[in-house]
C-alpha cells in the first residue's frame, strides 16, 4: 500500500513539474512574441520615414571610431531597433537618413546582417566599412583603400575546374620538402541573384562594387587628409593616403602570414584582406542594391617585424576610414 502511495504520489510530481515548465516555455513564448511585436511595430514606423542608407560595420573599435566622428545623430523616437540580437539605429548624418549596424566578425555574420537589413529596412543601398590587412607594398599602415571588386579567398575546391593552386610544398623548409597539408584549388563562387534565372548559379570570381559609387568615391574622397597620429606619441611616419579602384579578398580567417599574403597578392592581384567584405557585398548585389566598401588598413598582414601593428595602430585606421565614410555619405 506504501509503494502504491509513493507512485501515486511521484506520478502527480512529475504531472506538476511538467505543467510548471509547459507554463515557464508559454509565457517565454509570450515575452518573445512581444518583444518581437513591439520591433516589428517600431520598424513599421521607420520604414514610414525611409528611404534610408545601410551603414554596416564589423566590431567594436569600428563602431566606437564611426561613434566619435560625431557625424551619426540618433532619431529621438526610435533610435534603434533590435532584430535577431542586433541593434540596428536609426538616425540621420547630415541632411541622410541612415540605418547602422555592427554585424560581427566573419562572412556569415555579415551576410546575415546584410540580408536582415534589406528584407526589413527600406534601404537604397549599403556602405560596408572597417580595417583591413594590406598585402601590397605600395600600400601603408593607416591607409584607406575602396576596392572596385572582391573575391573570396580561399576557396577550398575539389581539382576540377580549379583555375590555380596553392602547393604547400613549395613553401617547406628545407626547400622543396614533402608538406602533408598537400595544397588547395581555387575555384569560381556560386552567385544566385534576383537578376539571374531562378535557382541557377553563376559561377563567378570577382564581385563587383557598385561603379557610379567607386566613381563618386574617386572625384570626392581621393586626396582628403587623414589622420596620422593615434596620440601625440604614436604616430606614422608619413601622412596616410586614400586610394580607389584596387582590389581586395576575404576569408574566414585572420591573415598574419606575409608567405600566403605574397600568393594572395602576386596570384589575384589583391592589396587588402579581410574576413567580411565580399559577403556584405555579394548579398547587396544578389538582392539588386547598390554596396561600396571603405576600409581602412591596421598591419601588413604578416610581414611585419614583431607584434601585428593592429593592436597600435587598429584604431587610427578604424577612425580614418570612418572618416572617409562621414565624407562619401556627404557626397552621396
């Protein structure tokens, strides 16, 4: 009879804790559909007040530098909106209406952030910024560099069809030893876009950035003086230069090498490297919006002697190249 109680009694303690956490799951069910009513709400107003330009960014040196331009002026009523975990703002630099957002670090962040921000903004386009690695000689640390094109490096294929190789062999010590790492094919992307046919892919290397903006870039923003200095005890050596029409490549990692910094260069011709860019772009024209990107270069992607130069000189290089942005928008 003692058992049969005790089973009794488990069986309506298990019934309880279960209608506790069906309970607890409806009412975070509730609070997240509240929430997501109350953005959607909000965004239904902004939308009213667009068109807008998109602004996106990377990390928090990035978005501090934009911040202290001064140029970004909240809206008074909703200055952001949170989707998805981000705070997209709302708000004006100059007489633009702007939508900003800091994506994360890495392709899938920005391409997510990018997607977000044109299926629920009403955007006339995007400008993508931050710091980059340079790989060209000719180009120096504080440099501001707007590419015409981008590809994604690496891109790790299967033989077919791979249009060159990077033999890790060629790089062992001694010289011409056996490297177990073997090597990778570079290969064309998969582009889809709302111009192409339906469910069809087109196999292309460089993404274009939008022409009548590189060109606008050109006549306002080459020339412009940029910072030299981070502080009165650090500074270049020689006053940073702003230059358009190069070109650049991304990847999911962070290039510290000079060896594979001098491949990527002599084999694709590229002078900066970064681990965002050719998403905010490839997705910008998948979807038809124009997109320019303006980064600003922290290091030498490796060949430089001793410590990476982006922990002195990362945030000379995140402010120069906000400040190209304060200049494009105005042109714009």
């Amino acid at each position: 009879m003692a058992a049969k109680q005790v089973t009794e009694r488990g069986l309506v303690m298990i019934d309880l804790a279960s209608a506790l956490l069906c309970c607890l799951s409806l009412s975070a069910l509730l609070s997240s559909a509240e929430t997501l009513g109350s953005s959607l709400t909000i965004l239904k107003e902004v939308n009213l007040r667009g068109p807008y330009l998109g602004l996106i960014t990377v990390y928090p040196p990035e978005e501090d530098a934009f911040f202290g331009t001064g140029a970004f002026k909240p809206h008074q009523k909703h200055p952001y909106v949170d989707l998805s975990g981000r705070r997209f703002r709302v708000g004006k630099m100059g007489k633009k209406k702007v939508i900003y957002v800091r994506c994360g670090v890495g392709m899938v962040n920005a391409a997510a952030a990018t997607q977000q921000m044109l299926d629920m903004f009403d955007v006339i386009g995007v400008v993508h910024f931050g710091i980059a690695g340079s790989i060209n000689n000719s180009m120096s640390i504080g440099d501001v560099t707007i590419p015409k094109q981008f590809a994604q490096k690496p891109n790790a294929t299967i033989p077919v069809g791979d249009f060159t190789e990077l033999d890790f062999g060629a790089y062992s010590e001694p010289s011409g030893g056996y490297n177990e790492l073997g090597s990778i094919g570079y290969n064309t992307e998969q582009f889809f876009s709302k111009s192409g046919k339906p469910n069809t892919a087109q196999r292309k290397l460089w993404f274009h950035v939008s022409k009548n903006w590189l060109e606008l870039a050109h006549t306002h923003l080459e020339g412009m003086v940029l910072e030299q200095c981070v502080n009165s005890s650090s500074c270049l050596t020689q006053r940073p230069k702003l230059v358009v029409g190069l070109s650049g490549a991304t990847a999911d990692i962070f290039l510290d090498n000079a060896a594979y910094g001098e491949f990527l260069y002599k084999t694709f011709h590229v002078s900066s490297v970064d681990m965002e860019s050719v998403a905010v772009v490839m997705t910008s024209l998948s979807n038809g919006f124009p997109v320019i990107v303006i980064r600003g270069l922290s290091d030498q992607a490796g060949a430089q002697e001793g410590q990476n130069s982006i922990y002195s000189f990362g945030p000379l290089a995140a402010s120069n190249a906000a400040k190209a942005v304060v200049q494009f928008v105005k042109a714009l």
